[in-house]
C-alpha cells in the first residue's frame, strides 16, 4: 500500500510519458512528484541533478515519498560506448546519492528501480534468462546499470523495499533514433518522403531481441508496484515479451509499411562488440503478478514508432 508521495525520476525520458498517468490512475489520492535533470521542472516538481548530494537529500527530504519510481539514468549503450564516465556517473553516482537521501529521509519507503536484461550479458546465451540468472555484464550501459542495482541494496535500510526491474527490448513513440526500432524508421521516414538516398543503413540483422510496446512496459511497471505487498524486501523482476524476433525481421515489418524500395548497407559503427545471439526472458514471475503477456502485436507498435517518424518529418508522404 502506497501510504504517501510518489517521486518519480527521470520524468523528462522516454517511458515517463506513458508511466505518469497510470501511476495517477492507479494510485488517485497520491501526490506525484516529477523530477527532471534540468529546468524548467514540471508542474509540481522539481528540476535536481541526482549526482549532485545537496539537492537530492534536500530533494527527498522535502517530498518524504512513500514510492520512488527512479527512471533517470543514461539508456542507450551506443551513447554509453561513446562517453562511458558520463554514463558511470550518471547512473551509478546518481543512484548512489538518491539512496543515501532515501535511507536518511524515507526510510520505510518502496524504491522501485528501472533497472535493464542487458545486466545479464553473456549469460543471455544459454537460453531465456529469470531472476536467478547471474548478472554478467559487458560494456559502461549494462555495468554501471547493475552498479545501480548493488548501490540501492548496499545502502537502503532493512526497512525499506527495493524491485529491481529488468526491462528487455522496448519501444514507441517519442523513442530517439540511437535505438534500432527508432532508427529504421526514422531512415524509412525520410526515404518516403524523398529527403535522402534509397539506402537504409543497419547493424546486425541476425540478433534476435524481446521486444515490448512501451505502453506494455508502463503497465508492468504498474502491475509490479501493485503487487510489492507479495514481494520480497529485495527483488528483482524480469520484463519481457517471453519471445525473441531478430532484427532482421523487425527492419521487414517496417518495410512492408512504406512504398519504396530501399537497398540495405552494414555500417560497422552500427555493430556491437560481444553481440549476443539471442536476447530474452522467462515471464513466469511477471505472470504470476499481473495479467501477462502483453495483447499489442508488435507490427502495430512498429507502425506506430513510423508514424512518430513520418510527423516529425512534417512533410507529405507519397500516396
């Protein structure tokens, strides 16, 4: 039972938009508090660097949440491989200080933290992964996101709960183009309307990855803070579709929803070192919290990242 405010970091991302009205409507006589990086902050909420000790005790010591919903940190590994200290900071350095204010000032709290599968790394290899995998990152992203998690369990106190969400694959509207989904169709997007060459350019086609609608996401995130009461103290919960599809295929979806032709390339800045095969997770313990799997059909959200792509171009798209 939530019993008080709900702070939620990183109220600027990706997965904010979907997550904040649910969270209202699922908790109505609770405050919501956003938290953003930088101003202007949201109606109500607050605009704090998280790395920064000072503002973010002062942070929780004013809200006193009974919830915290912590999204903030750094998500797209090519971004991460490119500026690792940043991510490192970020992400570790900035859940380290959020949990110190949250163990001084709201002690009994719930912190339930939007962790990510890519901590499992080459574990991923030997089939589906639960939640008694072994964690074995490779690469800034992944490491400093399971650094997160071991910073929130060495410093919150016994009374307080921590669920460690590990998303797979996500995406949907309003998703930047450094993520593979986002990326085809924005090039797609742009070949349509006759902006650029015929030539889509991609990574490794024959990964294979557990993809989710964000809205499905927004909704597990929901469905686990419900269920917290049957949880342990300290848990971890996989969040996946339960079903891997390559990237391959998702890049011929996209392209069964445009008139053009487009002639494919490999950008080797597109490719990932250490690429695991195949990507994804046993659901049973999602299952058992909440109504899963997911009824979106993945084509759908994939039309729906392209027509994201198609307005922000602003121009006609050829009949």
């Amino acid at each position: 039972m939530i019993d008080g405010p709900i702070l939620l970091t990183g109220a600027a991302g990706f997965v904010a938009p979907y997550l904040v009205p649910r969270l209202e409507a699922a908790f109505p006589d609770r405050d919501l508090v956003g938290v953003v990086r930088l101003p202007p902050a949201p109606d109500g909420g607050f605009a704090v660097e998280l790395t920064n000790p000072e503002p973010t005790a002062a942070l929780v010591r004013t809200v006193r949440p009974a919830l915290i919903v912590h999204l903030a940190a750094h998500s797209s590994v090519a971004k991460a491989n490119r500026a690792p200290s940043n991510v490192w900071r970020d992400n570790r350095d900035g859940s380290y200080w959020l949990a110190k204010a949250v163990a001084n000032f709201a002690p009994e709290s719930t912190v339930f933290l939007a962790s990510t599968a890519e901590v499992y790394g080459s574990n991923l290899k030997h089939g589906p992964a639960d939640e008694t995998t072994e964690p074995l990152p490779h690469g800034p992203y992944a490491c400093s996101k399971l650094a997160s998690e071991y910073v929130f369990q060495a410093i919150l106190p016994a009374a307080s709960q921590l669920i460690a969400a590990r998303p797979f694959n996500h995406t949907g509207r309003g998703q930047m183009e450094t993520f593979v989904v986002a990326s085809f169709a924005a090039q797609l997007a742009r070949i349509e309307a006759g902006l650029v060459p015929p030539v889509i350019r991609v990574g490794n086609l024959d990964a294979e990855r557990d993809f989710l609608d964000v809205r499905d996401v927004a909704d597990s995130y929901v469905g686990i803070i419900k269920a917290a009461p049957r949880l342990p103290k300290r848990a971890v919960v996989n969040v996946a579709r339960g079903e891997a599809v390559s990237i391959r295929e998702i890049l011929e979806m996209l392209r069964s929803l445009v008139k053009v032709d487009v002639k494919i390339e490999i950008d080797p800045s597109r490719l990932r070192p250490n690429e695991i095969p195949v990507a994804t997770a046993s659901t049973k313990l999602l299952a058992s919290l909440m109504d899963w799997p997911p009824k979106r059909q993945l084509i759908d959200t994939l039309k729906d990242v392209l027509d994201d792509q198609r307005a922000k171009l602003k121009v006609a798209v050829p009949g």
